[in-house]
C-alpha cells in the first residue's frame, strides 16, 4: 500500500472500487460519479472533485468531467490494498476486541490507515491469516487487482445453497429483523422456493423455512456453494459476532 497516500485518497479508491466493481448499489462496470462519491463519502462535492484530481495526478484514477471516474490499473491494485487492510482491521476488531461485526466496519476506518504495512502484515498473521472479514466477503489476497463478486441472495435460484454476507451500510432496523431470522454472517441458507414476479423466497436457514422479502433478498450478499454443498464463510476457529 503506497504510504504516502492520504486517509481521505485511500477511503475515495475504496469507494471508487466499490461503486464500479460490483461490491455496491452501483451497477459492475460504469464509472463512478463525483456526486455519487461525495454522497457516500460524507463530504462536499467540491472537496470530492479536488480528491479525484489528486489521484488522477498520481495515474491512479482516469477523471474526465461528467462522465466519471474509472481506476487505471495500478489504482485498482491500490484501491483493493485498501480494501484488504480494512478488512483485516474488522477481523482483528471482531475476533481479538469483541465488537460486533456493524460495529466493527464503523470503527476501523479511524485507525486503519495510520498502520505500517509490517503491522498489517503481523495483524494478519496474528489472526491465522482469516479468508474473510466478519461481513462474510473475501479478504484479497496481496497484490491482486480484483475481488471475486458476490451476488445478491435473491438472484439465487431453488436448490442453490450459498453463505450469507452483509455490508455494513446494511440498515439497523433491517439487520435486527435478519437476526431474528437466523440470518448473519456466515450462515448457510438454501433457496427452497422462489415466487415469480419479484415475489418472496423460502429459504432454509439452520433447518427451519424462512420467508424473505425481494427488497431485503436483495440486500444480502452470497457466495455460492459448488454442487449444492454449502460450508460457512469466515474461520473455523470463532463463531461469527453477532449485533
């Protein structure tokens, strides 16, 4: 990760990364929006615009006005450097420091960024080198230019069986209602029926049927399970915190 990027760079790669490569609301593939950016950054559009440029001095970002931002190669790397140490950064809150795994998404942006890479590197070993954060999504592996995707729930199909993920931007209210379904990080669901016309899914969760709206199915991340056997995302070694 390149040290001389500031917190305000790194936190804008991330979000450019997220909202063109499927890991976002944003559809895979387009570019990113200064407006867009400035909404999920929680800053003006002006301050946004005189970020993007400051990465695109660097050749980490292409910025042309009006029509969006788009990573360069060497930028992507960046930004999933980024991604890879913040994840690393909720692990170690989630695992070494008990906080939920909401809570730990909100905290670990206020000191991730000030860590040396040989510290990053000690985190990551300390914790048993974990294959995900406590969202359920992957933690890249060094050096890599991209993070394999993951589908929303509802875009399953019956008989497929995934494990869950959630972003942290996931509504309380929303997350609190999963909960009581069963449904977290890590679980292991199975898609027993799914209605046409957007229409409700039946999913079976730690063996019980549950039924599942389409706005909500939506806002819930999967990886797919190979030839219908499921294993839970995240390490064998804890049990995903729970809100």
């Amino acid at each position: 990760m390149d040290a001389a990027l500031s917190k305000s760079e790194r936190e804008t790669l991330k979000a450019i990364y997220r909202l063109t490569s499927g890991q976002g609301p944003a559809v895979a593939g387009v570019s990113a929006h200064t407006g867009d950016l400035a909404v999920t950054l929680r800053v003006s559009p002006g301050t946004m615009t005189a970020v993007v440029k400051r990465l695109a001095d660097r050749g980490l970002v292409d910025y042309t006005r009006y029509r969006g931002v788009e990573l360069t190669p060497v930028g992507r790397q960046s930004a999933v450097a980024v991604i890879r140490r913040h994840r690393i950064v909720e692990r170690f809150l989630a695992d070494m420091l008990g906080y939920a795994w909401n809570e730990a998404d909100r905290l670990a942006p206020s000191f991730e960024h000030e860590l040396p890479q040989e510290v990053e590197d000690r985190l990551f070993s300390a914790l048993h080198r974990p294959s995900t954060c406590p969202h359920g999504f992957p933690i890249p592996e060094p050096e890599v230019t991209d993070i394999p995707a993951m589908p929303p729930l509802y875009a399953l199909e019956p008989g497929d069986v995934a494990v869950v993920a959630m972003s942290g931007s996931t509504d309380q209210d929303v997350i609190t209602f999963l909960d009581a379904l069963g449904l977290r990080p890590g679980v292991q669901v199975e898609v027993k029926e799914k209605q046409p016309f957007d229409g409700p899914l039946v999913l079976r969760v730690d063996g019980q049927d549950r039924t599942l709206g389409a706005r909500v199915a939506q806002q819930i991340f999967v990886r797919k399970s190979p030839n219908g056997a499921g294993e839970p995302v995240g390490d064998d070694h804890r049990k995903e915190q729970t809100p």
